[in-house]
C-alpha cells in the first residue's frame, strides 16, 4: 500500500491534508514502484509506504520525489497517530523533499546526495 498526501489551502486560508490512496488512484494493479514515485511527483504528493523500495529509487536511482515518508517497521495500528505527529512536526523538511524514515522508534531525516 502507498498513500500521497499534500497540503491544500483553500480560498478562504484553511489549510488541510489532501490524502490519496492506492485504491483511489484506480490502480487495479500494482502499476511499479517507478510510476508511483512518478505520480507523487506530478501531483506534488509526499509519498508515504512501508515498502524500502522506495528508498532505493531516492537515494541509489537519484530519482525526483516530493518528499517520502517509509514506516518500513511501523504497525498498522500506529500508523496515523504517527503520520499526523510526522506532519506536524516535519513540514518544513517534508516541503524541501526531506525523506523521513522510522524504525524501531528512530526518526531519520534524510535528503538526496545522502545515504538512508
């Protein structure tokens, strides 16, 4: 499963996360990692997933993203609580195309040009 969020402001300054699911982008098939990266890109989403692939593509591929969030060890049941404290707490990094990863209760901030 992978999720794209981003930030939408509305006309009258609200600001709220706009969420996208795999089952919401009619993607019947898994359509490849590359062209989910690609999608989060053109859409100018932060992709969020459990799946390392992702972090190859980033950081061994040197492939753009918008931001990426992996919560390779995270449990469902923690996973909300965790993205909403991620958001709040990392929206300047995430807005710079910072790649957050945790595991094991470590939060890692990390760019392009450096190793996860």
């Amino acid at each position: 499963m992978w999720t794209g969020v981003r930030d939408v402001v509305s006309p009258s300054g609200f600001a709220a996360r706009d969420m996208m699911f795999s089952s919401h982008a009619n993607a019947a098939a898994d359509p490849g990692d590359d062209v989910i990266l690609e999608w989060a890109v053109a859409e100018s989403r932060i992709l969020i997933t459990m799946d390392k692939d992702f972090g190859d593509l980033v950081f061994e591929g040197q492939k753009p993203h918008s931001g990426l969030v992996r919560l390779p060890d995270v449990p469902a049941e923690r996973r909300i609580e965790l993205m909403a404290t991620l958001l709040h707490e990392h929206t300047t990094s995430l807005a710079s195309a910072a790649v957050i990863t945790v595991r094991g209760g470590r939060v890692r901030v990390s760019r392009q040009g450096s190793k996860a």
